[in-house]
C-alpha cells in the first residue's frame, strides 16, 4: 500500500511542476499585456519606446539581485555560462531596439503578427539542434494560434516597406534564439543568475543606445510617471516569469503560452481602451485560446 502510495506521488510530481509552469508563463504573458498598456500611458505623459526599453530591464535586474541575496544564491556565474547569458543579453537588446523600428516603419498589427512567429523559430532551433523532441501536437497548436492570431489582429496590407518587415523578423529571430538558447542553459544552472546577466546587459546596451540618439526622454506628466512606473515593474515580472517557466515547461510551451499576451491586450483595449473588436477578431482570439487549451490537455494513457 505505502510503496503504491509513493509511486503515485513521484508520478504526480512531475505533472503538478508541469501545471507550475504553466501557470508561471499564463501570469508572466498577463504581466507582459499589462505592461504594455502601462507603457503606452507613459507615450502620452511625454516618454517615448526606446527610452521606457531600455528602462524596463533596471527592474528586473535589481530585483534578480535583492532575490538572490536573500536567497543566498551567489551572484556570479561560472565563466562560460556568465558569458553566454551575457550574448543574449546583446541579442535581446538587438531584437528589442529591432522591432521598436520596425514599429515605426510598418503597421503595429503587422509587426506584431511577424514577432509571433518566434515560437516556430524557437521550436524549429530546437528540434534542429537535437535539444528536444519535434511535438507536432505542440507545433500544431503554434501554428492555430498564429493562425488566430492574424484574424484577431485584423492585419492590412497597406503601408508596406521592405526594411520595417526585415526588422521585424530579425526581432522575432532574436527573441528565438535568447528562447531556445537560455532553454538549453537553464537545464544546468539556475534560472535567475542567469536572466540577471540578459538583463543587466541588456539594459546597459540600451541606455546607451538612448544616450547616442538622444532619444532618452522621461515622462513629463503625473499619469506619464505612473504609467512608466507600472510598465517597469509588470515588465520586471514578466521577464523573470517566463524564464522561470522556460526552465521548468521548456522553451516551445512556454512560447505557445505567450500568445496569451495577445488576448489579454485585445481584452484591455476594449475595457481600457474602449476599443471595439469586429467580429472576425472575435472569432480570432477564440482560436487562440483554443489552441492554447488544446496544448495543455494530455492524451488519455490506454
């Protein structure tokens, strides 16, 4: 009876950590939405992307390190493994000051809809590289959720230039690659040291970058600050989640599990926003959402 008992509990284990992920990477897609919003406050108060981008890493960083004190994690890496947390750092500041321009130069919703493809390019860097099985169910549902995805952000073709649209897939490439990339890193060592390391480097690039153009400029209104303030924080949140639950559900579900950014943005548009959704939208987001259900549920075991 006891030795049936404790199978049944170290079967379950696995499934309950699995669930943890999950809803590690449905709160840290949530926290994303939300920060956006935030941030879109902080436009209006007289901040602009590139500067509230490069800021939002600062959150993240400190809190990494408050966390890791407390925790008694050490701070530094071995050097290996400091250094290639550092090279996503690059790559994450490269595809986010690529898809700030590629908004500037192409529709949002296009923009967007291209960034979404980085699950496919984080699923397809995997399985090419031997790191983790090719789940077509998973793959599947990537591919109905972007499907979806079009629909709900009701992408025109107006407005069109080549350079925003390559901007645009270098951004979801790079995102890609810090996804896959820090999967396979965080199979060794703890999430957080690392994503400290993507974090700090990230932000230095990019405040330096604001510091060449010139472009670093701080809200200058009361709500702006509040909308700045929020964005940093939620954003800080967002990142450290979803690594985390990159390094317990693997870089393809976790991926899957970010297209619920776009739902709950659809949804703060229309009660934040007052923005109205046509139809096909509508019918958009429930394909996402059912992709997103249909990937979690577990074939029966005959």
């Amino acid at each position: 009876m006891s030795d049936s008992v404790t199978k049944s509990a170290i079967a379950a284990a696995p499934e309950r950590r699995t669930r943890e992920g999950v809803i590690i990477a449905l709160a840290a897609a949530a926290a994303f939405a939300l920060a956006n919003t935030s941030a879109s406050v902080a436009y209006h108060g007289g901040s602009n992307a590139l500067t509230v981008a490069a800021t939002r890493f600062i959150v993240p960083a400190a809190a990494l390190v408050v966390w890791m004190r407390i925790s008694g994690i050490p701070l530094r890496l071995a050097k290996r493994d400091a250094l290639a947390a550092a090279s996503l750092g690059v790559v994450t500041a490269l595809y986010n000051w690529a898809i700030l321009r590629a908004f500037s130069s192409i529709p949002f919703a296009l923009a967007v809809l291209i960034l979404y493809l980085f699950p496919l390019m984080a699923a397809a860097i995997v399985a090419g590289l031997g790191w983790e099985k090719f789940a077509w169910r998973t793959i599947a549902a990537v591919v109905v959720a972007f499907a979806g995805l079009a629909l709900a952000l009701n992408v025109r073709d107006s407005n069109l230039n080549f350079e925003g649209v390559a901007l645009a897939f270098f951004a979801a490439f790079g995102l890609a690659v810090v996804v896959a990339v820090s999967g396979r890193i965080f199979r060794k060592v703890d999430a957080r040291p690392v994503t400290l390391y993507m974090a700090a480097t990230a932000c230095v690039l990019l405040l330096m970058l604001c510091a060449a153009s010139g472009a670093f400029t701080l809200p200058n209104t009361a709500s702006g600050w509040v909308g700045f303030s929020v964005a940093a924080v939620l954003y800080g949140f967002a990142m450290i989640g979803f690594f985390i639950a990159v390094s317990i559900i693997g870089p393809v579900q976790a991926s899957l599990l970010s297209y619920a950014d776009a739902v709950i943005s659809a949804g703060l548009g229309v009660i934040v926003l007052g923005q109205a959704l046509t139809p096909v939208q509508i019918l958009g987001i429930a394909i996402v959402i059912l992709a997103l259900i249909g990937a979690q549920r577990r074939p029966k075991s005959r």
